[in-house]
C-alpha cells in the first residue's frame, strides 16, 4: 500500500507544476488578441483600417466607436437666369400706297454712324430692335415698289414701342437706273460694288462720295447689265467701283454721277471705267511698329496732285473683320488706302500728327497697278 500514496503526491507535484506555468506566462483566461492591421501603403491620404472589435471573456464588450459622418455632397448651384431677350421697340408696318394692302415680303435697313442692322418681315410686319435712344436713317424696300426711307428715334427702354408706318409707292415701269459697265476695252465688268447717295438740294457737284450711302451693295453680271434697285423721287449720287469676285477694289477708275428721279423717268447708262492705281501705304514709326493713332494722336493724312489744291479723301483701313474709314485721317492701325482707284500720275504725300507736319513724299502712281509704299513717321 506504500505505492498509492506515492502515486498521489506525484500527481500533485505535476498539477502544481502546470499551476505555475500558467502564471508564468501571464495568461489571463481572456482570448488572445488579433494583431491590429496596417494602413494600405503607397496612399499618404488613407486612413489606417480600424482593428477589429476586441472582446473579453465574463466581461460586456465596449460600444463600438462611432464613425464620422460622411461628408455631405456639396450643394448644386442654383440655375443661372438667363437674361431675357430685349423687347422690340419698333413695331414696322408696311403697306401698298395704291392698295393700302399688307406687302407679303419685304426688306429693312437702319443706319445710325457705323451701325447698320437690316432684316426681312413678311405679312406687312416686323418687330424692329433697335439700340435705345438712337436716331438713324430707315429704308424700307419690296419688290415692285419704289423705297420708302425715313428718320426714326428708337424709344428707351421700358417705354412703349414706337410704330412706323411705311406706305410704298408700286415702281412704274421703264424709271429707275441702268448701267453698263465696261473698262477702255469695252469688255464687260463681272463686279463691282454701287454706292447710292441721296442728295440734298444742290449737293450734285460737291463731295457726295465722302458721306455715308444710302445703300452700298456688290453685284455680279456677266454682261456687265446692272439694274439698280428702285428708288423713291429725288436726287441721287451713284458710285461705281470695280471688284474682283471676293469685293476687293480693282485698280480701275470709279463711275460717279448724280441722277435726278422723278417716278417717272428711267435711264440707260453706259459707265466705262479707265486703268487707275491702287496705292497703299504702310504707315511706320521710329522703331518701324505700326503707327496707331490710339497711342500717336490723330493722324492727319493729304495726298494730292504734285502742285494741286488740296483733295479731300476718305481713307479705309480693311485690317479688321469691317473696314474702318475716315475722312482725311488715318481711322485705325492698319495698312490704310484711298477708298477708290486714282488716276497715274505725281502726288504729294504728307502726314501730319496733332497738325504737326512729320512727312513729305513725293510719288509716282501707275496706271493699272495696285502699289504699296513704306513710310516711316519719325
């Protein structure tokens, strides 16, 4: 019987071995924790992964973090209004003077300074936008009938529209104006640009050229037959000038007379237009940039004939996406020309800045050419 109690104290001895491995590992009975994982790499911006929720035996598990808001989605602008299209101010009715009948088609144009707009109205009617306030000139044509042109003052906004209307005379036949335009070789001219002035009262022999046209429009005939649109009774102006087929000048001399219109006279006019010289002048300052009468000051320009008078020209600048023109000043930077052809021959060239001389050239034009000149403005 000695052997059963040794057994028993082995047994003992071995369980209070395992005791104190237990305690000396510090292993508490809770389960072991799951290593935390890190933050993806490469992304600086990212934040690192939460660790997954740790849970203790015999003991109630903590709340869970509360997560942050998710950032709200950013507010969409409110629609912009769009503005709403300017009201017509002129209300435009146009009627048969014989008929008092509605004319079914038609055209209008108006003209104030520099501004031209135009458009068509059907039915006897359109509704006109025009800027506020301004005075310009107003034609109205149709087919068959004679224009009907008057002054008109465009109301300011906010004030009711005004209404024109415009009684057109029916065209009698056999008047208005024909021409037949031929060069020195009486070869017919494909096109050509006319200018139609309406004359004050003994104004046939001054510069009628140098205003603003009642109309200017390009044209095309082979025959060289233009037929010109009707005009109403009155003194007219017309100008002729030879073009190319895109409308730029050619060197030929332009067609000018005065016709007087009476509703119920016509003519036939054979208008032959001679060689002439295009000049064109480069206008430079010191450092050879463009002159610019912006930066400058006005810049007054004379070319007249080698010991003639002084001639008064309208000089264009066709740089821009429109011709800019003035009266014997240089109207904007650009390559500047005389609005027509000249006839050959020796000139006197002179600019002047504030009414200050700077140059004096004398030149030679040649018939048939288009010729250009550098001048450098100290």
């Amino acid at each position: 019987m000695r052997g059963a109690p040794l057994v028993a104290v082995g047994l003992v001895l071995l369980v209070g071995f395992g005791v104190m491995l237990l305690f000396a590992n510090g292993d508490d009975g809770s389960l072991p924790p799951t290593a935390q994982p890190r933050g993806a790499t490469g992304d600086e911006g990212a934040l690192p992964e939460p660790a997954p929720e740790r849970v203790t035996v015999g003991h109630e598990a903590p709340p869970a973090a509360p997560r942050p808001p998710a950032a709200a989605a950013p507010a969409e602008p409110a629609p912009r209004a769009e503005p709403a299209e300017a009201a017509p101010n002129v209300v435009l009715r146009v009627r048969d003077l014989a008929t008092r009948a509605d004319l079914a088609a038609f055209r209008w144009r108006f003209q104030a300074d520099d501004l031209v707009l135009h458009g068509d109205g059907t039915d006897g009617a359109a509704r006109l936008r025009l800027p506020p306030r301004q005075t310009g000139r107003l034609l109205v044509e149709a087919l068959e009938h004679a224009p009907f042109v008057t002054s008109v003052a465009a109301p300011a906004d906010g004030t009711p529209a005004a209404t024109i209307d415009a009684f057109l005379q029916p065209a009698a036949t056999g008047t208005g104006i024909t021409l037949l335009v031929r060069d020195t070789a009486l070869q017919p001219i494909p096109n050509v640009r006319v200018d139609a002035f309406l004359l004050a009262p003994a104004a046939a022999d001054g510069p009628w050229h140098l205003g603003a046209p009642l109309w200017a429009r390009r044209s095309a005939a082979a025959d060289g037959r233009y037929v010109l649109p009707e005009l109403a009774p009155g003194d007219y102006g017309v100008r002729v000038l030879a073009t190319d087929a895109d409308g730029k000048p050619l060197p030929l001399l332009p067609f000018r007379r005065a016709f007087v219109l009476t509703g119920s006279s016509g003519y036939v006019e054979e208008a032959v237009l001679e060689p002439g010289c295009l000049i064109e002048f480069d206008l430079v300052d010191a450092n050879g940039a463009a002159l610019d009468p912006a930066q400058a000051g006005a810049v007054q320009l004379q070319l007249r004939p080698a010991g003639g008078d002084a001639v008064a020209r309208l000089w264009t600048v066709r740089d821009g996406p429109k011709p800019a023109v003035a009266v014997d000043l240089l109207p904007t930077v650009g390559v500047v020309t005389p609005d027509q052809a000249l006839a050959a021959g020796n000139y006197e060239f002179t600019v002047a800045i504030d009414g200050r001389q700077r140059v004096q050239q004398f030149l030679t034009l040649r018939a048939g050419q288009v010729q250009r000149e550098r001048i450098v403005v100290p």
